[in-house]
C-alpha cells in the first residue's frame, strides 16, 4: 500500500493546493493521485493507488480512478469542504468527483478522445455541478451534473486557451469565470435571461492585461491576479471596477474568503488587504523566502497555503507569524535518481532540477537538501566542458550540467556522488552538501548508475558511453582512476551491482548484455554467466537479466518495457518499474512470467527506479516517478 508520496507537480496546474476540512489538512495532486495530508502528523491519504490486473492495458475503461497526471483539482467548499474534483491529461480526459472523508468515488465522467486532457476545472459549492474544459483546439466546455450523473453542456469556448475556472461563492449564484490567455470568461449557464457567457470589460479607466487566474468571495465579486501586479476587482456585472497594486512583479496567484484578500506574484511576496463590503484596505506584506513563484493559494481560518510551482507548499497565518514548509518536490523535467542509505532509513533523490533531497522513511520528511551545480561549489568558476552534448531526452529547462539522474552514497567516506547529464560525476561531503570534494570528469556521457562496493574502496560509474569507471578511493577520501572498461559493452550502461566481497562487478546494458567482471584483476570474467549465477554472492540485485529474474517480463512486454529492478535484502521479494506508471511486487524469484505478482499504480510517467528498505519487520518500497516527479513511499501491508 502507499505509505507516502513526495511530490508537487505546482508548475502544470494551478489552484490546486487547498486546506481540507480545517487548516490542519491540505488537499493536493501528486501524479495519478488525490492526496489528503494531515499536517501534524504528516500522515496521507489517497484517491487513487490500486491494484490492477497484471496484464491489463495501461488505460481502462471505466477504471475507478485516474491513471494519468492529475491537471487539475477544485474543491466544493462550503462548511464541510470534503468534496473534491479532479480531472487528468492524456487518452481518458476522465474527470473524477470523489470524497476526501472516505476516499471513495461520487461521480466521473470523461471528456472523449478529442479532448486531448483536461486543462481546468472546478465543483460549484453547492457540489451539484463540474465545469471542465479540454485542451483540444476548440476548446471545449463541459457542465456536468454530479447528482444525475448527466453531462448538460458541450460548447466550445474559443481559440484562446483556458487554464483556470472558479464558481461563484456566492450562495445559489451558479456562475463561473474562466481564465484564457487574453480574457476573462464570465459564464452563466443557469440564468436562460443572460448570454452564456461573455468577456470582462475593462472600461475606459484602466489598461487591459492578461490573467494568471482568478477566484470569487461569499458575495460574488470576482479578483483576478494580473500580469501587471495587479489585483483586479470585478462587479456582478462583469465589469471591472477597481484595481489594487499589489506586487512589484506580476501577480501570479488570488484567492479571498472570510473577509481577506490575498496575494502573491513574482517578487515572491505575500500581499494582505482586509476585504468589506467593497473597501479594500492594505494590511501586509510577508516574504516567502522560496525565490519562486506560486500558483495556489487558499485561506481558512486566518491561516494561508501556498503551492509554488518549484513543488513547495508551504503555510504562513495571515499575521506573517509560523511560516512552515510543509512538502518539497523535484520540478522540472524528470526525476531519476534515487539511493537508500540502509543505516540512515533515508532516501536520497536527485534531477533535472539541479535539486538533490535527503528524505526519511519513517518522519516522511525532507531531512537535507544541495545542489548539483553552483559557482559557489566551483570556486566562483563558470561551468566548462569538451563534451559535446547531452544525450539524456529531458524537457527540463535547466542548463545540462545541474541535471542529475544518478546517485550514490558512501558510509564509510561521508561522501555522495552525483552524476550530470555531461556525464561529470560530483563527489560532495554529506555532512554539508555545499562542499565539493572533487568531481570525476572521465565518463563521456550521463551515467545511470553509480555504486560504491561494500567495503566502500571503489566506486562505479556506469556510463550511456557504454563504458564504466572504476575509480580507488584512498583512507583518506581521494579518487583515482583504476580501471577504464571501454569497448566492452556495445550500447548505454544502465545497472550495476557488486559481489559482497567487492572483488566482482556485474553490469547490463541497453542492448541486453550482462556482463561480469573481476575488479581487483582487471579483467572480464567471461564465463560468469555460468560461474558468478548465485543470487547469495551479490550485495544488491538491480540488473533486470539473469535466471532469478527472468520472469519479471509480462505478457507482450519487450526488454524496454521494464526500467529497474530490485531484490530485497532478505531474497523475499523482487520489485520492478515499467514504462506504463507501474509497481510490480513478486516473490523472489521470478522464473516464468506467468508468475503473479501485485502490480501497483499510482505513478503516471514511466518508473525508472525501484528500491527496497527494511526496517525491523517493517519492509518498505521507493519508487521514482520520471516525469511525473514523484517519489512513492510503499510499505508492506501485514494483511
């Protein structure tokens, strides 16, 4: 089952973070999942995360929950703020009515094929109606019907792509507002007198600009945060009628209830006005001191949450006073890197964010957090290479040199190793992970994998030059190059494990090679495949060929199909990640894949990394989520 998850995709959605039944509990979308998070005891639960068939298409019909990234999240609100509605991208375009009190399904529906994904949506407060809308080119609006389960309008809403939607507060007042790129939509699909919807006028008085979103108070006036650090106060009549300066940059973020109006843009500020019957009066301004901007808010009870879009959330009261982060995120591009340190029962993490983060297992808590690139870390000295180019496909918009996709920890030296994407490997003190050790600069190309042995002399970097790296590391924490093997393997080097006794290297690639090696001769151990086979030999077990694995290929899976593998310490169990968002759980091994298993879901990007921890009688999974930048914590159920 899901014990935690430690992700925040706050750069693909916005208005999405929301306070629960009371400021103590946060609602949030974290992959394929509803997560519901209480804030004292970090304790979370969750919409989403069954099991499924283990040879069942990735995309069901009629399925229960989601199964791709969720886009967008809307709260009904009123007294008992418990029922949510979420909508994803992708084939289904399904969008989901659940309650976050029992977890379980209201109402769904799905947009269609064409939809191509749901861009926004939102739950009236009444919790009778869905407003949703697609990303297809028309851009189509749908209003559906919770209590009858019926879909009431199909229209499409223009050229003009739409990111944001809200209702109305007001009490029977169903109308609803709609961010696109130029305008605000003002829709009244109840009223049969008005036109279905029309664009707010900005009169005469005050200069157009265009919207991040938008949200309503109890008595139906609308604010929308404008690019200009403005917040833009609009009257039931869709038309605007004051506009309060609120930030220095642009405003990125609205949200008023309870007689407070709140704020945030790109100067990374939080901005207060008391809000009554139309007058507007400037209270505060609190730093957030996260030098990112957010695209959530919400506030309840004098206390504010904050979703940034570099996967923070965090909370401040509106006083400025107990300012908190509550969760922290890799956010951009894909997320790869992932190592266990047993001793410690943390997990590190690193990506294409330039983000490396320590994680506890038990407190489920960020612990450390460093960079993979800085000046500081280099001396004040710009980044150089003669490396070419970076072979790793990514969409991150962080410079090659501070992506990273893989990780490794030494006990015995305090050391991390990281990878970039350049292929040059940073060694950094774990005690202050601002301070460089020195950084290894043969691999030509990223490196997937990197493993010290067991008794902590070598490291290894396997390389997508197809080559590995041993280097000897010294008593006293120096790195020299002990054996380059080139020209062995034919393609990218993607896993590697050491004997116990770190003599003997295993390796495989993405041509499915394995080969074996003897570290302390130099030289390739070609019969190992016959002579090196005993499961018992080897510290870890994360190459995906070999007889005790050889069954983990379902049913019309090829070799690319499944990303990582891992044994557990005690050879109970064999867990695996594929290209379709799915855990596999098998006892160990696997020798026919006919062999059943438990198959996971609640990632919605390919898994490119699995990994065991145990604890006493306790067994836990971690699980990395590529694209969709969540970390899972699983954990074994003693049912």
């Amino acid at each position: 089952m899901i014990d935690h998850v430690y992700g925040f995709s706050g750069d693909r959605n916005k208005s999405v973070c929301y306070f629960g039944k009371d400021n103590n509990q946060i609602v949030f979308p974290a992959a394929a999942l509803g997560v519901v998070q209480d804030l004292s005891t970090r304790t979370q639960r969750f919409f989403g995360g069954c099991e499924k068939e283990k040879d069942a298409e990735k995309y069901q019909a009629n399925f229960p929950y989601h199964q791709d990234d969720i886009t967008s999240l809307s709260m009904a609100g009123g007294e008992s703020r418990n029922i949510i509605a979420t909508g994803e991208c992708g084939k289904q375009s399904s969008v989901h009515v659940w309650d976050s009190n029992s977890m379980s399904s209201v109402a769904r529906f799905e947009l269609g094929s064409k939809a191509k994904g749901v861009a926004a949506l939102s739950i009236s407060p009444c919790q009778r109606y869905v407003a949703a809308v697609d990303q297809s080119n028309d851009h189509t609006m749908y209003i559906y019907n919770v209590q009858r389960k019926k879909m009431l309008l199909t229209l499409p809403a223009g050229s003009d792509a739409i990111f944001n939607i809200q209702w109305s507060k007001k009490p029977n007042d169903l109308k609803f507002v709609a961010v696109s790129t130029r305008a605000l939509q003002f829709w009244n699909p109840a009223d049969a007198s008005k036109k279905l919807f029309k664009s707010g006028t900005f009169g005469t008085k005050f200069n157009q600009t265009k919207f991040n979103n938008a949200t309503f108070d109890e008595n139906g006036v609308c604010y929308s945060a404008g690019a200009n650090g403005g917040v833009y106060v609009w009257d039931q009549k869709q038309e605007l009628g004051l506009v309060l300066k609120a930030h220095a940059g642009e405003c990125t973020a609205v949200a008023c209830s309870q007689g407070t109006l709140v704020s945030t843009g790109k100067d990374d500020m939080l901005s207060i006005f008391s809000s009554n019957q139309g007058e507007y009066e400037f209270q505060r301004q609190i730093p957030l001191n996260t030098f990112y901007y957010a695209s959530s808010l919400d506030l309840l009870n004098g206390k504010i949450l904050i979703g940034h879009d570099n996967g923070r959330i965090q909370t401040v009261n509106a006083d400025g006073s107990d300012r908190q982060l509550v969760n922290v995120s890799h956010h951009d591009g894909e997320s790869w890197g992932l190592h266990v340190i047993e001793e410690n029962g943390t997990f590190l993490t690193c990506g294409d964010d330039n983000q490396i983060y320590e994680f506890n297992i038990k407190d489920k808590k960020m612990v450390k957090e460093g960079k993979v690139w800085t000046m500081d870390l280099f001396e004040g000295k710009p980044y150089e290479t003669s490396k070419i180019k970076s072979t790793a496909s990514t969409l991150s918009s962080t410079a090659v040199h501070m992506q990273a996709r893989g990780i490794s920890f030494s006990s015995k030296h305090q050391h991390v190793a990281v990878s970039n994407n350049y292929g040059d490997v940073t060694i950094l003190d774990y005690n202050d992970l601002s301070k460089r050790i020195t950084t290894l600069y043969k691999p030509r190309e990223w490196c997937e994998t990197i493993a010290y042995s067991p008794n902590q002399d070598y490291i290894a970097l396997g390389s997508h030059d197809d080559s590995i790296y041993i280097y000897k590391i010294s008593d006293s924490g120096e790195y020299s190059l002990h054996w380059a093997i080139t020209f062995v393997h034919s393609s990218a080097v993607t896993a590697m494990d050491w004997s116990r006794d770190g003599r003997y290297l295993r390796s495989i690639d993405q041509a499915y090679q394995k080969l074996f090696f003897d570290i302390e001769a130099q030289n390739q151990v070609t019969d190992g495949a016959t002579t090196l086979i005993d499961p018992a030999m080897w510290q870890t077990g994360t190459c995906k060929l070999g007889w005790e694995v050889m069954g983990i290929f379902p049913q019309g899976y090829d070799g690319t199909d499944i990303n990582s593998v891992d044994v557990d310490e005690h050879r109970k169990h064999v867990a695996s990640g594929d290209d379709f968002g799915s855990v596999m759980i098998y006892k160990f091994p696997v020798l026919k894949n006919t062999q059943p298993c438990l198959r996971l879901s609640g990632h919605s990007e390919h898994v490119p990394k699995v990994r065991f921890w145990n604890s006493n009688e306790e067994q836990y999974l971690i699980s990395a989520g590529g694209y969709d930048r969540c970390f899972i914590q699983w954990k074994e159920s003693k049912n």
